[in-house]
C-alpha cells in the first residue's frame, strides 16, 4: 500500500491539509533513495498547488530518478509551481539544472530570464537543448502586444545566439525552437526573416552540422516559409 492509499488519496482526487501532509512528511523522511522515489512520486500525482514547494526541494536531493518525477509533477501544477522554481538557490547548479527542465515544460513567461540564461551560459548540454525548447514554446496569447513583442524578440536572439552552440542536440533543439517560434512570431517580415537565415546556419554542412541537424532545420524551413505570405 503506498502513501495515497494510506491516506485515503487515489490519483485525480482532491486532496486535504491532512493527506497532504503526510504525502510531504514522506517525502522528507524517506530513508532511501526507493523510499524517496515513490513518496515523490505520490506527492506529484496529488495535484495539490500547495505541493509545488516540496517538489522543488526534492530537485536539489541528488536524486535523478525523484528530480524527474518532481519535475513532472511540477509541470503539471503549471502556474502554481513557478515561483517555487524561480526562488531557487542559484548557486543550487543541480537543483536549477532541474527547474530549467521544469520552467521550459510549464511554458510560463516568467520563466524567461532564467531560460535566455541557460541557454547561452550552462555548462550542460541537457539543460541548454531543454532551455532551447523552452523559449520556442512560451504562451504569449493572453499578454499585450508590445509586451509579447519584446518577450519573442528576446527569444529570438537567444536562440539565433545558440544556432552556433558546440552541441549539436543543442542546434537541434534551436531548430525546433525557431520553428515552433515562427507560429506566432510577431514584428513584421524581419523577425522572420532574421529567423529563416539562423534555420539556413543550421542546414550548411560547412558549419559542421550533422545530417540530423540538417534535416531537421530542412524541415523547419519548409514548415516556417509559410509564414512569410503577407508579412512583407
């Protein structure tokens, strides 16, 4: 019997004070690294905002299995889990390596300096290609114009910056960044044009990009040419 059944929680149920914080009580006294694991586990699938904070901790345990499952479960809290992640200790590296992870899953805009961050300094190619994926996938429909103005140029010159990274799965995941960018990029011909000329870097094999990388900017391409028919 696990801890939401102990409790009396199945998955998808609301969850009271009471259950919650035995779900919490587990997660801070598992003794191992299993034991940790699962109360994760349990405590993200309760759904409980007020659980956001807990998981964050879990990010910064040394624990790659539990950090996963804390991620997910901070992912689908969505807004609640941001400003968890955001008090992050910045010299935490792990535990913030994680939350890049997080806050590129949840797509929330306040994430953003902290992903533009990730993207042109972490020293993990992990973390860059997830930062990468991120700035190409933050929901800006419900923002003013000039703000989302301002929020998709910075994405675009970040990830512009990061068609040159070392790693290649990290220029793979800029393809699809700038891709998915290019749906609701705003400003005119410009941006798209700036934003089809970093796709182009991405498919010239004398730039040192495997077929991979090639293909996938290809593909890009033609999904973003489209997007030019009445923006000149």
């Amino acid at each position: 019997m696990d801890e939401c059944t102990a409790a009396g929680i199945h998955h998808g149920d609301q969850i009271d004070a009471r259950g919650l914080e035995r779900l919490v009580a587990a997660v801070r006294g598992a003794e191992s690294s299993q034991a940790l694991l699962a109360a994760t586990r349990n405590l993200a699938a309760s759904g409980a905002p007020a659980a956001a904070p807990v998981l964050v901790e879990v990010l910064g345990f040394n624990n790659p299995g539990a950090a996963v499952a804390a991620v997910d479960g901070l992912i689908q809290l969505q807004e609640a889990a941001v400003e968890p992640l955001l008090r992050l200790d910045p010299e935490n590296y792990g535990a913030r390596a994680w939350a890049v992870r997080a806050l590129a899953g949840i797509g929330d805009m306040r994430g953003l300096e902290l992903l533009v961050d990730a993207l042109g300094s972490d020293v993990a190619a992990s973390v860059r290609r997830a930062a990468a994926r991120g700035l190409g996938g933050l929901r800006l429909k419900h923002l003013e114009q000039p703000v989302r103005l301002e929020i998709q140029e910075r994405c675009l010159e970040a990830l512009l910056g990061a068609t040159s990274d070392g790693e290649w799965v990290v220029r793979y995941a800029v393809a699809v960044a700038l891709e998915s960018l290019a749906t609701d990029l705003e400003g005119g011909a410009d941006p798209l044009q700036r934003l089809l000329e970093g796709l182009r870097s991405l498919c010239a094999d004398d730039d040192g990009n495997p077929p991979v990388v090639r293909l996938r900017a290809s593909v890009a391409l033609s999904g973003v040419a489209p997007f030019l028919v009445g923006q000149s």
